[in-house]
C-alpha cells in the first residue's frame, strides 16, 4: 500500500468472481436507501472493496462514474471501517441521480449498522 494510507491499491480490490460470491454467500447483508452492502472480515490488514453497479442504473456514462464516486468515498473513509473486511457495494437506481455527499452518508450509516449489529 502507499505511504500516505489514503489510495486505492490493487490488494484493496476485490477483482475475483469466488472472491465476490464468497463475500455474498458468507457476509452480511445491509440494505441502504442508495446501496445494498454485503461485508464479510477477512483478517487482512486492509479493507477490500468491490463495487457492482447494473446496467439498469443507466449507460457505461453513469455507471461509471457512480464506480469512481464509489471508490473515492471508500478511499475517503476507509479507517472508519473496523474491523478490516471485505465490502462488496452494490449500487441502487436511485444513487445515480443525488450528491456524492448523500451517498456517503448513506455509505457510513449501513456500516454503522452493520458494526453495532455484529
């Protein structure tokens, strides 16, 4: 990883087919107004992230750059997820049409719940 903390490396991606269907078969589950949230641990010393987005959120425009606004707010926030997991982010149609800012919020609070649940 960089020496600032604050990237988005290779080893922070989830990039694997089993590696996301092991995240969906053995994680939790968090529904969220804009995201739906599958995390499951993975005892590493970093966080991994996947993201989906569907073609039904709209053309490879949107979706794409719903998937950059999704890694920069895990890049943002990624200290605030203990313990280290896995996170596979599935976007709702609905993120595709407000801020960054409400995303994020959206984001932190599923963890949130996610935390205190487990």
């Amino acid at each position: 990883m960089g020496d600032s903390g604050c990237g988005f490396s290779k080893e922070e991606r989830l990039r694997k087919r089993r590696e996301f269907l092991g995240v969906y078969e053995r994680g939790d589950k968090v529904q969220a107004t804009y995201l739906v949230l599958y995390i499951l641990e993975n005892r590493l010393p970093y966080n991994r992230l996947g993201i989906t987005v569907s073609r039904k959120i709209g053309r490879s425009v949107v979706r794409n750059r719903l998937k950059r606004r999704l890694r920069e707010i895990f890049r943002a926030n990624k200290k605030a997820i203990t313990p280290h997991c896995d996170l596979v982010v599935n976007a709702k149609r609905a993120a595709a049409n407000v801020y960054t800012q409400q995303i994020q919020e959206d984001f932190l609070n599923a963890i949130g719940r996610w935390r205190h649940k487990g």
